[in-house]
C-alpha cells in the first residue's frame, strides 16, 4: 500500500469510527482531521465531502452484513435454523461494533429518505427469492407455521439490537440481577434464548 492510499485508509476508518460514535450531525471533517492527526487542508485533498466518507462509511458496515445474510441463505439447513444462524451472526457483528444500534437509530431519525434510498440500492443484493422459495416449501410441507414475515423481519433484530442500546444501563444492572454476570455472558445467553423462541414460534 503506498503513502496516499495508507492515509486514505486512515481517514475512512477514522471517519467511520467517529460517525458510529457521534452520528452525521455531531461529527465535522475538523474532527475527522484531528482523529486522523492532519490539518482539514490535507483531509480536503483526499475526501472533499463528509457526504463521500459518510456514503462509504454506510456501504462498508452493509458490505460486512450482506455476504454473511447470502451465505446463511445458501447453506443446506431448515429455515428456522438459518433464522437462528442469522440472529447468532448479528448479535457477533453489533459485538464487534457496539455504536452501530445508536448510529443507525440517530440516522434513520434524521434523515429516514437516506436510509430508504440506500435499502432499495441494496435489495437486490440478497437473493430474498431463494429464502421465500424455502419457506414456503417448508409451510406446504407442514414443518413451518404460517407467520408474517414484516413482523419477523422487523421483530427479530430489534430483540438483537435492544441490548447495545441500554448497554450503560445493562453494565451496572445485570451483575446484581444475575451474580455478577457481565454484558458478554448475557449476550451468549440471549442467543439462546433468542433462538429457542423463534423455534417455538416458527416450528409446527
């Protein structure tokens, strides 16, 4: 990697680090500059816009969660199991990076046109039809019950994401609830938990 590209990549990781943490509005290319340790002079000449870092910022995090969604889809395994699979990939992605639950709800508040442009960009990118083909096999064969699919899609990763965003509260509440279990150990639990409910609501 020569110099340009190494400060390049400094800058995007920087940029997105602070997005996550601060959202659009509290984050300024001045800040983006100080994180990185250049002047905002030299950031202009590598990234001209906060738009173009805040774009490829988006892009990377849903680069990280589409491939590993077609995966899970094209495994040879029953439906619930890929629903389970997909629930355990993403409570393991929002450990990696925490700040992602708070940055997408701060942003889909602020500007909800940004985030519906940048899904119907994206829908083609996973293969639904294969998934919709399985479950309603599955539903025909008996094995799968009958469910809504916009509650399962909109219920099943807010019961993934709740826990990132009472963290601060979870920290200090959980070792007395439970003799001093930690955030992490909850997390592995609620994978669990998690999945033996979904079976139970899934399974005929």
């Amino acid at each position: 990697m020569d110099k340009n590209s190494e400060i390049q990549q400094k800058i995007f990781l920087a940029a997105q680090k602070l997005f996550l943490q601060k959202g659009w509005e509290n984050t300024s290319m001045s800040d983006i500059a100080q994180e990185v340790g250049i002047s905002r002079t030299s950031l202009n000449y590598y990234f001209r816009t906060k738009e173009q870092l805040f774009n490829l910022s988006v892009n990377n995090v849903a680069g990280k969660i589409i491939p590993k969604v077609n995966e899970v889809i094209a495994m040879d395994l029953k439906f619930v199991d890929k629903v389970i699979l997909l629930v355990h990939n993403y409570i393991d992605l929002l450990k990696e990076n925490e700040f992602l639950p708070r940055f997408v709800f701060l942003e889909i508040n602020r500007s909800p046109q940004f985030f519906i442009d940048f899904f119907m960009s994206q829908r083609n990118e996973i293969d639904f039809s294969a998934i919709h083909r399985q479950m309603e096999k599955e539903i025909a064969e008996g094995s799968l019950c009958h469910f809504s699919v916009s509650q399962l899609v909109f219920t099943i990763p807010n019961l993934c994401v709740f826990p990132f965003l009472t963290k601060p509260l979870l920290d200090e509440v959980l070792p007395i609830v439970q003799e001093g279990q930690t955030f992490d150990e909850f997390l592995e639990e609620r994978k669990e938990f998690l999945a033996t409910m979904i079976r139970k609501i899934l399974s005929n």
